[in-house]
C-alpha cells in the first residue's frame, strides 16, 4: 500500500504532460478573430505544430524581437508597416525568404533580398462612431478633424506602439509643406484629442462607449469590429488620399523552429487563406496573381485613393518624429502651438 501515493503520483504526472509538438511561436497585430483562424487551419494541416500566436502592434512586435535578437522566441512575425520590417532587415533581424508567390508582389512590397513579403494593402481611415455621427455630419478629410466642433471627441490608439499610428503620423507629417508644419498640424489634432488609448481594444471599447466617437485607425479592423463584433461603427476614406501601407510577413532571423516557420509563411499566404482572409477579414491582397472572382465585390469596386508616402524617407525619419511628438507634443498640443506659432 505504500507504494500507492507513488503510483498515483506517477499517473498524475504522466496525465499532465507536455505538448510534445513543435512549438512556432508567432508575433502579430491581426486580432485574435484571424489569429485564431489561423492557427486552428494549420494546426489542422499540420497536428505535429503547435501555434502559439501572441497579438501585438506591428512596433511591439518590431521591439520585442530588437530585444531577443540574441535569443529569438518567435519565428514568424506576421503583420506590420513596411518601413518597420525594413528597418528590422537592416538591423539584421529577419532571415530572407523567398515565397513561391514572389513573382507577383511589387519591389515595393519587398524587402531587400526577401527579407519581408507584403501580404495585404491597409488603407487608413477615419474611423466614427455611426450612433452619435450621423450621416451629412461625418468626417470625410484629415483636416476636418482640426475644427472645434471635434474637441474632446476623438480618441487615438497610442501611435508609438503601434505601426498603422506610426504610419498615419509620418504621412500626415510629410502632407505638409515642413516637418515643423507637420508637428503644428499634429498639436492641432491634439487639441481636439480626449485621449490615446494604450492599445486597440481600449479604443474600441472607448469608441463603442461613446467616451469619444472619432478615431484615426485602419480599414480591415473597422470592417472587422463593426461586422464580427458588433460595434456600432464606420468609417470614411480621406477624400484627399490615404496611405495604404504595405502589411509584411518575415522569418526572424534565428528563428527557433525556421521550417515550421517556412509552412506558416506559405500556408497562410496560400490563394486559398488570401481569399478567406479578404472574404472574412477585409484583407486586400498585395499579390497580383490572384484570382479576381475569389475577391468580394466591395474590394473591386473600392474607390481608394492612395496618398503619395515616400516610404523609405518614413523608414528613415519616422522614429525621430514620433519620439519627438511624445516628448514634446503628446497631451500638450496647446501649449506647443504657444511656442511655435509658425508663420
């Protein structure tokens, strides 16, 4: 009988152990809808992987595997701007990787030699609450989110952790005539700011709540929180153009499980996860291979007018600006204009 608490002990560990599947660990801001998708049709492809997918902001992302560059734990990172992924390629953090699609993605939507792949084409938009901005009322430019009657109504995801913010800042920065005018047209929407939400379910909830109900955000996941989660929200295309930024995939450099890695990139970039993706989740694809009658019909009659971003000039000078709008402009966009009236 005494050997019997060692037994149970036994089966109990047994019971309880570990996943002996490969692990591919995953960084990526495209929502646990998607993510979760994601992981579930792969894993169906391939039982002897285990996805474990961690959502994030593009710049979160980019951070975090800065930081672990010695010691990699994530092996795809899956969504982001691509002056982010550029700066990570040149910093020697992303391995190349040529897709069998490769063929039908632009230079721009490239890294040099592979080292990220744009996957989808993100517009920017102007997110409102469709409750409490009703129609003839709604925002339809950049700039008419200046005027008063938008004080104390807009809400803003945080730009510097996020990459679609980042994005926004650095073209609404270069729209003008000067970086100087730029950071006066970035404290005029502070100004109008009621405050910056840590991360995008904040905003969301924010938004829904009617705390605030304007917003700066991205197409796909207005689409998304408005049709899948039920939030009562819309969205309007900057009449005067919008940046659509190119969304990468990469393998990181180092990556811990590198052929897991491999099958993840090419499963969920596959014509058929393309078409889901744009079917479900509003993702444009940034491949021109693919079959059109796959696409919904709203992304074929879209009438999006891109902005003219000069992207390496974002890559190159964007994490200037943005540290010195948090220094500097951030929750303060009134006192700045004070002492930088401009001409």
């Amino acid at each position: 009988m005494r050997y019997l608490p060692i037994l149970f002990a036994f089966l109990f560990l047994a019971g309880c152990s570990t996943d002996m599947r490969t692990s591919l660990v995953v960084y990526s801001p495209h929502g646990k809808e998607m993510l979760t998708d994601a992981e579930q049709a792969f894993e169906s492809a391939y039982p002897d992987i285990n996805v474990q997918w961690i959502d994030m902001g593009g710049q979160d992302a980019y951070d975090r595997i800065r930081t672990e560059k010695a010691n990699p734990t994530a092996s795809i990172w899956w969504g982001g701007d691509g002056p982010t992924f550029s700066r990570a390629a040149e910093e020697g953090l992303l391995s190349p990787y040529t897709p069998s699609w490769a063929d039908a993605v632009p230079a721009e939507g490239r890294g040099a030699d592979d080292t990220w792949m744009a996957t989808y084409l993100t517009p920017e938009v102007l997110l409102f609450n469709s409750r409490t901005v009703p129609e003839g009322e709604r925002p339809m430019d950049w700039d008419e989110l200046l005027e008063p009657e938008w004080a104390d109504r807009i809400i803003i995801r945080y730009p510097l952790a996020s990459s679609t913010m980042r994005t926004i800042w650095g073209a609404l920065i270069m729209r003008q005539p000067t970086v100087e005018e730029g950071y006066r047209w970035l404290a005029r929407l502070d100004q109008n700011t009621k405050t910056y939400a840590a991360d995008p379910t904040q905003l969301y909830l924010k938004v829904a709540r009617e705390e605030g109900d304007v917003s700066l955000w991205n197409m796909p996941d207005t689409y998304i929180q408005s049709d899948i989660n039920g939030y009562p929200f819309a969205f309007s295309l900057p009449t005067s153009g919008t940046p659509v930024l190119n969304d990468g995939i990469a393998i990181v450099r180092g990556a811990p499980e590198p052929d897991a890695a491999q099958l993840f990139y090419e499963f969920v970039t596959s014509d058929s996860a393309l078409a889901d993706q744009a079917n479900r989740y509003y993702r444009i694809p940034a491949r021109s291979d693919l079959d059109s009658t796959l696409l919904p019909s709203w992304m074929l009659e879209s009438d999006i007018r891109a902005m003219d971003v000069d992207w390496d000039r974002l890559a190159e000078e964007g994490p200037t600006w943005m540290q010195y709008w948090d220094e500097n402009i951030k929750g303060r966009g009134t006192e700045y204009l004070a002492s930088n009236p401009g001409s």
